[in-house]
C-alpha cells in the first residue's frame, strides 16, 4: 500500500512546538521592522515567470517551479524568492513615493535546496529599502539583520561583508574569460582549478588579483589591509573599499559589539549576478551555511520601469527555528475542568484576556495525559469560588 503520509524531498511539516516557535519569532521580527518605520507587504504566491526571474540570472530560473495558467495560457512560476515581487510592488504600485522601506513574511517554493539538508520551502522573511543610493541605506539593513539574529537568539554571530563591484572589476579586464568558471571557483575557494583557469591569462595583474582575493578573508582590520594592497593598481577599487570601511565604522554597529565580529570576504561572490555592490552574510557558530544574506541590488526595478536603488537582506524562518530548537520550551499554561459554569467561563475569559493561556478539559480528558504542553496551574473550586491553584498567580 502506498505510504500517503510521505512528503516529497526538502518538504516538511512543522510541529505544535516548532510551529509556535516560528509564529512566536516571526510576530517578534515583523513588529521590530514595523518599529523601524517598514511596511509590511503580502505579494502573491503565483506570478508570471518574466516577472518572478527579473535580474536574477539563471540561478533563480533553475530554483522556480514554473506552470501553465489555465485561464490565460501563460507561463507562471512559483516564487522561489520574494525580492523580485518587492521590488515590482515599490517600482509599479509604491512609485509615488521617495524612499519605501517594505517588509515580508511568506513562503517560498525551490525545485532544489540551497544545501543538502535545506528545505525546498523556506519561510523567508527580510527588509528591503527602496530608493536610497548612499551607504547608510546598507548601515541600517546590516543593523536590523544583526538585531533580528539577536531576537532568534542563536548566540554570537559573525558578519561577512563583500563588495561584488571587485570581482567585477577584475573581471572586465580578462577578455574572453569563463565568468561563470570563475565565480564557482572563487566561492568554493579551489585555488588549483581557478589557476589552471586563468593561466592564459596569468601575466595580467587583474588574474593575480582574482587569485589574491580569497587571502582578503578573516577579521575585517588585517584583510582590509590586505584588500587595499592586492587592488592597489585600480583606483577605481578605491570607492568600493571606502563603502566597506564606512560599514566596518558604522557606530549603529558598533552597539552590537561583543555578539558581532565583524568580517571581510572578497571570495564570497554569491550572487553576483544580482547584487551590484555591497553584499554580507551572518553565521553562528555550529552551522556551516549563511543564516541571513543580503545586500545592494540597485536597478532591480527597471524591468517594471523604475530602477531604483536597492538594498535588503532575508532570512529563513524554518532554519533559525531549527537552530534554536534546543532552547524551546513547552508553553505554561492553566488547567481548567469541563463545566459550563458561567462563572468558570467568566473567570477563563479574564484570564485570557490578561495573556494568560487557558486549556479547558473537555469530558473525560486525563489532565495528566496533555502533550506538549506545560500544566504549571490549574483552576478550582475553592471555598465556594473559581481560582487558581499551583504556583502563585
């Protein structure tokens, strides 16, 4: 007989536990951005494909599980990432507005994992600021990515910062390069294969460079130093190295001392085809992949036209639930017994009302047999009136 409870691959359910973990977290997450003067937006779960894989190059193609309309005879596509739905939100329905600081919670469906223990459905949740090109629109992003880690509490983190226009730079100087060889190589940081690569090109300083930039990697003071050595023949690196130095200055960053190190890495060239500047990403200790990803992808909305700057960062709700399962705790909640008592039922909504979480047994329920829960009071008939019993309320 056909197992009908399997899920599909990267598809899973989540749990009483997990679950209100996650809502507990994402409440939490959307209220501090909303603190921050970001709008919440809900774009839909089905677009057309053009506009889902605007700018993203063929990663997000390969990542999108793509469908006919029915009605229409179009190609849809399922969204494997929201940012493309924002920024069509800010560029066609916001445009009326200067700056637009927008916020998302949804989930989002891949035909693959980003990892090989990764979910093919994310709850991907983020921030994103809409025309502003300076560096302080970057300031604030990075620092309300680490304020959302300091929610999730998954202990010290660690902020990798990167500014893609390098690579790029280095890049236009090899005609007739492999790019895309390049970037792999660079990001898996296989130094053998990416010279063997650019040999044919190994008397040209920008292959020496290409080759440096993984060295420009560790605690940001020492590999700035490094930076500003290996790019010292291009002037045009200089602005690009002066963004990362104004980051690393940052006194809204600051404040996040002793929780943050703050780190360069020139290699990590994920997503180079869609950022076009800055971009960073946080790790805690114990779990090898990113947490938390962003950074400046200026011009996404041309394609809805209104290019504008743009810088955002995004998380997945699923893997910080999953990297704080440990530090779960069952809910304390009341006991209450079966009776329609008006005055149980009045004293249940009182308490509610006040925050409190009150389970009513139904008939016949073991109070001893809940699950998941933790029973820490009870109410009772005592002294001819309804009250709680157990610790003190």
């Amino acid at each position: 007989m056909k197992n009908r409870w399997l899920l599909p691959e990267g598809i899973s359910d989540l749990l009483p536990d997990a679950a209100q973990d996650l809502e507990g977290l994402r409440r939490a997450l959307l209220d501090t951005y909303r603190r921050h003067g970001f709008e919440l937006v809900l774009p839909p779960l089905v677009e057309y494909l053009d506009s889902l894989l605007i700018g993203s190059g063929g990663d997000l193609d390969l990542k999108t599980f793509k469908l006919v309309d029915q009605l229409s005879g179009q190609s849809l596509g399922v969204r494997a990432d929201i940012t493309p739905q924002v920024s069509r939100i800010d560029a066609h329905l916001l445009q009326q507005r200067d700056i637009n600081r927008l916020c998302y919670a949804a989930s989002v469906l891949r035909t693959r994992p980003s990892g090989q223990e990764g979910s093919r459905e994310p709850i991907q949740i983020g921030a994103e600021v809409y025309g502003h090109a300076g560096i302080e629109a970057d300031i604030e992003i990075i620092d309300l990515l680490l304020q959302s880690l300091a929610l999730a509490e998954l202990g010290p983190v660690r902020l990798d910062i990167n500014h893609l226009g390098l690579a790029s730079l280095l890049l236009a100087e090899l005609e007739g390069v492999d790019e895309e060889a390049v970037l792999q190589l660079l990001q898996a940081r296989d130094l053998p294969s990416l010279r063997e690569l650019l040999a044919p090109w190994s008397q040209q300083p920008a292959a020496a460079a290409l080759l440096a930039l993984p060295e420009c990697f560790g605690p940001a003071e020492s590999a700035m130093a490094r930076a500003r050595t290996v790019l010292a023949p291009w002037p045009q690196a200089t602005p690009h190295l002066d963004a990362l130095d104004a980051v690393l200055g940052s006194l809204r960053l600051a404040r996040h001392a002793g929780q943050v190190s703050l780190a360069i890495d020139l290699a990590d060239v994920q997503g180079f085809r869609y950022h076009t500047g800055l971009g960073f990403a946080a790790y805690v200790e114990g779990h090898a992949r990113a947490v938390g990803r962003g950074g400046r992808y200026d011009g996404i909305g041309a394609a809805f036209g209104r290019g504008r700057p743009a810088t955002g960062f995004s998380l997945d709700l699923r893997e910080l639930v999953e990297l704080r399962r440990d530090r779960h705790t069952p809910p304390a909640i009341i006991v209450a017994p079966w009776s329609d008592d008006p005055a149980l039922l009045a004293f249940i909504d009182t308490l509610r009302a006040q925050g409190e979480t009150v389970l009513q047994l139904l008939p016949g329920q073991d109070a001893q047999r809940l699950a998941g829960v933790s029973a820490d009071r009870t109410i009772g008939f005592i002294h001819g009136q309804w009250r709680l019993a157990g610790k003190e309320s």
